[in-house]
C-alpha cells in the first residue's frame, strides 16, 4: 500500500499529475481541490494516496490534505460509487460543502454534479449520514488552517445533527426536519448552536 508520496511535480494534465521519485516517475489522479493547490512545476510537493489494484488496471489517487484522502475512502464506500465518481464529487465540492449538503438532505445539489443521478445522490446521503462521522473525526485536526474555515464547518455541521435529532425526538419527520433546519441556516447563518437552531426551525414550522 502506497499511502504518502514526496518528491518532484514534474507534470500537470488535468485530473492526472506525475510526481518524481527517486527517479521514479508516480502518476496520480487528483480531485481539482487538489489541483488548486498544487506547487509550480519543479518543486516539491507531499501527496496523501489512495492505492486503487483492480483487474484491468491499478490506479493511484493524490490529495494535499489527509481529510480529502478520507472523504474519498468513504465515498468509495458507498454502493454505487467508484473512485472516478468520488473523484468527481471531490472536484465539484468543498469537502466540508460535501458534509452539509449530506446533513441537510440536499439531494439537488448532489444531482448537479456529473455522473449523479437521483437514486445515486438518494443513496449518497443515507449512506453518507452512517459514515459522515468517521470523516469528521478527521477534520477538526486541520481546523488550525487559515482563518479556522473547516473547524467552523464541522461545529455547524455538529450542531444541524444535533438539532435534526432534537426534532424527530419531537416527533417530526426526517424530511420536514431537515428542510426546517436547511433554511433557517441559509436565512440565518450566523446561528452556529444546536440550541438556536432547534428554536428557529419550531418557529418556521409553526
């Protein structure tokens, strides 16, 4: 198992980039929210990789943060969904954008996105919701980047479960629930605990 390379960018052809080591020239395939943020050619650079052997071919997969590396595991998790597809989600959405849309229900969304159909993005979010938390375990680690934007997202993200869960105690369904809390945060993004969100969304269910 390949989990971490380090060496030379010597090319970049969209999704793919070979990295030099030690003489040895590494193609990798990378989401564009790794592509982004890649060096100029010629310098170094350090990939977390997902080793991918099947019957025709072995494919390796590169990503700057250990937090995308993750979310990819788990998208290629859930049935239906190969790492080309996982790639492709990866590379239309932020993975803290990726959590919320999952938490909110946001079917849509997902649809939006190329190659996913309604019961694949049906399937995203159930599947997701059971596994979103393994990823999250990860995510706070990196919460000391620029502006603390991911450690932000995952505490919303946090309290949206906690006051979707308040809800169906309450007896509501899980679609009106998701839906009541979905809007209270885009109307009101500045609420970040579980406490006000639960407040708001009785309110606009009243």
């Amino acid at each position: 198992m390949i989990g971490r390379i380090r060496g030379t960018l010597i090319e970049k052809s969209p999704p793919d980039i070979q990295v030099e080591v030690g003489g040895l020239a590494y193609e990798l395939q990378v989401p564009m929210s790794t592509l982004f943020k890649l060096p100029e050619i010629g310098s170094e650079v350090t990939l977390h990789t997902h080793f991918v052997v099947r019957e025709d071919a072995q494919q390796l997969f590169g990503f700057i943060e250990a937090k995308d590396k993750t979310l990819f595991r788990t998208l290629i998790k859930v049935n239906g969904v190969g790492p080309k597809m996982a790639l492709g989600i990866l590379s239309s959405v932020e993975p803290d954008e990726l959590v919320g849309l999952v938490l909110n229900n946001d079917v849509n969304a997902l649809v939006a996105m190329p190659g996913i159909g309604k019961k694949t993005a049906e399937r995203l979010v159930i599947e997701l919701r059971d596994r979103i938390k393994d990823w999250e375990q990860v995510a706070p680690a990196q919460g000391q980047n620029a502006n603390g934007s991911v450690a932000s997202a995952v505490s919303a993200s946090a309290a949206a479960r906690e006051a979707e869960t308040a809800l169906l105690s309450l007896g509501y369904k899980l679609p009106q629930a998701s839906r009541a809390i979905a809007i209270v945060q885009k109307e009101q993004p500045e609420l970040t605990s579980s406490e006000e969100l639960i407040r708001f969304a009785l309110k606009s269910m009243a």
